[in-house]
C-alpha cells in the first residue's frame, strides 16, 4: 500500500484558503457596515443642520420688528391760525408774513 504524501501539506492549504476567504468575507462586511454608519451618521447631521436652518428662519420670522417711527405731532390749525392772527394784531408780523405763514399752515 502506498501512502499518499501531503495529506498534512494538503490539510494545511486548505485551512489556509478558508482563512483566507473568512477574512476577506469579514472585511467586506466589515466595510459595508462602516460605509453603512458613515451614511446614517451623514444623514442624521443634515437632519440636524436642516432642523437648526429652519429653527434660525423662524427665529428671524419671529422676531418683532422694529418699532414704526412716530406719528409727526398732529398740528391743530385752528390754534396756529388764532397765535398768527394775534401776532399780526400785535403789529408783531407784517401782513405778508401773516399770509406766508397762513399759506404754509394750510399747505398752500
């Protein structure tokens, strides 16, 4: 009978070859689960950034604006027109004065 050699030899290869195929089936899970991670954790940051973006939009929407400057100070005519009346009765004014003055009350 003869014995067959390399039957160690043999084992050893293919012990080899399965740790070999294990090894770069595990580096490719490996690289699909961080590629996965990598994903997720991109997508939750532009999640983030979009919720901050919208929460500045509203802030800046809700934000009260700006006092409206004030009424100019109602003139009442009547009164203006009785103090130049008086002033020109005084001899104060001049009667041109006393028109100019009534013109531009009136906004003629």
């Amino acid at each position: 009978m003869m014995r067959r050699r390399g039957g160690l030899v043999r084992t050893v290869g293919r012990t080899a070859v399965i740790a070999g195929t294990a090894s770069a089936v595990a580096g490719g899970v490996s690289r699909r689960q961080s590629n996965k991670r990598a994903a997720e954790q991109q997508d939750a940051a532009a999640t983030q950034q979009a919720a901050y973006d919208q929460g500045q939009a509203d802030a800046q929407a809700n934000q009260a604006p700006p006092p409206a400057a004030p009424a100019p100070a109602v003139v009442d005519t009547t009164a203006e027109l009785q103090k130049l009346s008086d002033m020109k009765s005084q001899g104060l004014i001049t009667d041109a004065e006393f028109a100019a003055a009534k013109a531009k009350l009136l906004g003629i």
